[in-house]
C-alpha cells in the first residue's frame, strides 16, 4: 500500500515530465512561429536529403584518408629502403680502363656519369630481363648514365630484383642524381690534385645533411708508362643512402664499396 507521502512523490514526477515535455514542445512551436523558414525546412523534408548528404561526405572523407595512406605507403615502397649511388670519374676511366673506353661518356667527353643505383637487399641479383621505360623518362635517363648498356646492366644487376618498376627505379637513380652536389674540382673538366679529406669536406659542404661516413671513394692507380708515374686517380664515387635521405654506409655491405683508405691520403682528379 502506498502512503500519502509516496503518492505525493510520484504525482510530482509526472507533473515534472509532463512541464518538460510542454517545454520542448513549447521549444518547437517557438521555432516554428519565430523562424518560419525552419517549418518550411521542416515540411518540406529537406533535412532527410541534407542528412544524406553529410552522410555521403563523411564516407567521401574516410576513402580519402584511406586513399591517401595507401598512396603514402606505396611511394615509401617505390623508394629503395637502402641504396647506394655510384658516381664515375669519366676522364680517369677512359684513361685507365681499356674496357670502359667503349662506352658512349667517354666519346661524348663526360666529367662525370651514374654508373648504378645498388639496392643493398637486393646484391645477389641476376637477371635477364630488358628494362622498359617511357621515351620521355629514357631521355632523361641518358642524361646521367649515357650509356644503354650500363643502363641495363645497373638494372639487371640491382633493380630488377627489387620491388621497383624499371620506371620506379630509374626514377630514383634520376632524383638522386641530380639532387647530389658534386664539387667543382670534380665538374670543371681540369687536373687538380686534393686530399681525401679536403674532397670529402667540400662535399659536405655542397650537400646538406651529408657526413663523412655517408660517402666512399675509390682510387685507380695509373700506368707508368703513359707518365702518371702510378698517382692515385679517382675513379668512382659512391654515395649511401636510406630512402631518400643520406645515410651512412655499412662497413659490411660488398666488396663495392671500398674505405675510404683505398684512396690513400693525396689523389688526382683527372681533367679531360
């Protein structure tokens, strides 16, 4: 049995809900005798269609952003992870290198030309295969390697067995080898003796974010007969990379890449 007290209590609740739902109703009719383009949005059931639509944006926003971290994800793919790119002293190698002397720099008097881009996961590849690329992209290729047949050699050697594209990957060898910096003792086409250490200080000094560690240099020894009275020339440089940014190189990587030791203390950069 209720009390009077309890009856009491309960008729104040109903009296309570009953002025909220006055209110909210009082709310509406306001809205409806005060701004009476709301009723007219109201009747005419616009709202439906514009809930629609903000539903039909947000799902447009969340592909985009499920899009865009796809694309992110497959351009960190399209750049090797660790890469090393080989540089050639021209002069010196078709002085030096009666095999090289064959190829198109030397007839087209380079100072330098890109021999490969090494994918260091990727040393043990052997392949056979043709690299295919746009006539546009291949011209520009030319530009740093001038050779078609290095050009298929660095391929078959590195990129093919990478997860690159041959676009993807004579990309790279593009981007990072007209992003990298060379000194002018090395481009100005004349003689000059230098020190290992003074070469690879102007190069840190070119390049941002380069440290000594992140390049290697390798040294040809000359004939004595053609009076270069066995100087040390430089043949190849090789910078180490991680993705796109300079990064220092694996003492342990190959037999490719050489300490900087190989090049003694003094060296000569050929002219042509």
């Amino acid at each position: 049995m209720l009390n009077q007290t309890d009856v009491s209590n309960i008729e104040a609740v109903k009296v309570d809900k009953l002025a909220i739902t006055v209110n909210r109703t009082d709310s509406y009719r306001n809205r409806l005798i005060n701004y009476p383009a709301f009723g007219k949005y109201l009747a005419s059931g616009k709202y439906l269609v514009d809930n629609y639509l903000v539903g039909k944006y947000l799902v447009f926003a969340l592909l985009l952003g499920v899009y865009s971290t796809s694309y992110a994800v497959n351009q960190n793919n399209s750049s090797a992870k660790n890469s090393v790119l080989s540089i050639d002293l021209v002069p010196a190698l078709c002085q030096l290198d009666n095999n090289y002397r064959r190829y198109r720099q030397c007839a087209d008097g380079k100072s330098v030309a890109t021999r490969s881009l090494m994918i260091i996961n990727n040393r043990s590849c052997h392949s056979q295969s043709i690299p295919k690329l746009s006539p546009v992209q291949a011209k520009m290729v030319d530009k740093f390697i001038p050779d078609r047949n290095i050009q298929k050699q660095s391929w078959q050697k590195y990129g093919a067995c990478s997860r690159l594209s041959a676009s993807q990957y004579f990309r790279q060898v593009i981007q990072k080898s007209s992003h990298l910096r060379l000194p002018k003792e090395i481009t100005d086409g004349q003689t000059h003796s230098i020190t290992t250490t003074q070469l690879i200080s102007k190069f840190i000094t070119s390049n941002q974010g380069l440290k000594a560690n992140d390049i290697r240099l390798r040294c040809q020894r000359g004939h004595h007969n053609k009076g270069n009275q066995g100087k040390l020339f430089l043949t190849e440089i090789q910078v180490c990379y991680q993705q796109n940014h300079f990064h220092h190189c694996a003492t342990n990587i190959t037999d490719e890449i050489p300490k900087n030791t190989s090049c003694g203390g003094n060296i000569t950069i050929l002219g042509k």
